[in-house]
C-alpha cells in the first residue's frame, strides 16, 4: 500500500496527576494542570510509523482538535516520526463540549480531504473513556473498521486485525480505506529522541477550523454535575469466621 495514513492524537490531562473537580461541579480543573498525548493515541502513531518503516505507507498525518497547546501533542507525534500535522482549532465554549460525535465528524472530513487509506486512532482516551471516536468515524465514512486492535498487518487492500474480545482473540480480515483503533498491546511507542524532537519543529502543522470542513460542533450532550467518588471507608479486621459472619449480619449484609 502506498496510501496515506491519519491518525488521532488527543491533548490530555497526564495520566500521572491527580484529577480535582471544580468547586462549582462543572468539570475538573485543567488550568495549570501538565497534559500530555493520550497513551492510546501514543501507540496509534507508533503503529502508523511502523507501517511507513516497513514501507506498507507513505505519509503518516496528526490530526488534534482543540486550543493552541494542542500543537504540542502534534509535535510529539511529528517527534515520533509523523510526516506533518494538522491542527482542527477549536477553543472556548466548543471545546468544552466536544465530544466523540463533533471529533467523528472533523476526521472523517479530513480523511475525505486526504484520500487517507487509514485512519488509526487511540481505542479511548483516559479523560473521558467513551471509546466512541473510531466506531463514529467508520459509520459516517460507511468504512470496514477494525476496533481494539493488538496486532494489524497489512497484504495489498487488505487489512489483518487481532481483536482483543472479552472471550480472547478475534482475528478478522478488512478491505481498505479502513478505521482501525489500537488497543494496549498493539505495541510499545518508541520515545522521541533529542535529533528527532528538534526536526519535528520543522514539519508543518496546517491549520484548519471546522467550519472549513463543512463540520458544526453544536453538541448534543449536557454535563449538569461532575463529583468526586465517594471516599472509601476504612475497613475491618476480624479474627475468625464467626466474627466475619457476625459483622456481615450487623451491617446487613446477609
């Protein structure tokens, strides 16, 4: 295959801070808060790469919606060895509600747009764990999908894809252009060296607005309250399995 492939990078909250509501319910704090690339979306580029160094492709393209700062996710990507990135601007109140649907939306014009042969994406993202995005994106394109992928090979216009399923392992076989969604196993995403950071701040970023892809991110959905869980109470210790059991029947448990 001698195509293109898109894929989804997604600006988030870093898996390794701790997440706070706002005091009025309305999200959680991100203001000041270290992002970072989705770990999903990590290893959607590194499979894409992959591809493009077995030379199965010839142009792997970023796509990331949001602010400005979501140039830096591309420029991970592009460090990681993307060809060149495209930057859909959405901010403010938009940004706020956009979700799997308007996002579907945006990379599926934009594969139009591209003639992209695949489009890979991250199977959810840690933020808002829907895992909606791929799926989405195949049925407006009315393209073969292959959801929660650990393992994809490539032969001509077919596309081999091991799903990760609840009973284990499904291996099916798609025509291209196809959606494909990348699942933990996929593989291992490589870390940008200092050489390969400071190329990615040539490569281009192109910037596009919805409204350029015939795209309205008016949103469906309204969050009314975001709350912490529930503090976890402490536990009991008990000595035998008769006081095990008589704790169960005081709580009301049994």
């Amino acid at each position: 295959m001698s195509g293109r492939v898109l894929v989804g990078v997604k600006r988030v909250i870093d898996y390794a801070v701790k997440i706070r509501v706002k005091p009025d319910n309305s999200g959680v704090v991100t203001d000041g808060v270290k992002h970072s690339m989705n770990p999903f979306c990590e290893i959607a580029v590194e499979e894409a790469v992959k591809l493009k160094e077995k030379k199965l492709i010839k142009e792997v393209v970023a796509v990331s919606c949001g602010p400005q700062q979501s140039q830096e996710t591309i420029r991970t990507a592009l460090a990681m060895g993307a060809d060149r990135g495209i930057h859909v601007e959405v901010a403010g109140k938009d940004y706020e509600t956009l979700g799997p649907l308007q996002v579907s939306k945006i990379m599926a014009a934009l594969a139009k747009k591209e003639e992209a042969q695949l489009v890979i994406l991250g199977k959810q993202a840690i933020d808002d764990d829907c895992n909606q995005t791929g799926q989405m994106t195949a049925a407006l394109l009315d393209w073969p999908q292959g959801t929660f992928a650990s393992e994809v090979s490539l032969d001509g216009d077919k596309v081999k894809v091991v799903r990760e399923i609840d009973g284990g392992l499904e291996t099916i076989k798609i025509s291209t252009p196809a959606v494909l969604t990348a699942d933990l196993r996929l593989n291992t995403p490589r870390y940008a060296t200092l050489p390969n950071i400071m190329k990615a701040k040539k490569k281009k970023i192109a910037n596009v607005k919805p409204a350029d892809l015939g795209v309205d991110l008016t949103s469906r959905l309204e969050v009314l309250r975001v709350d912490e869980p529930p503090q976890r109470q402490a536990g009991v210790k008990v000595e035998t399995v008769e006081d095990l059991v008589g704790k169960l029947k005081e709580t009301g448990r049994i």
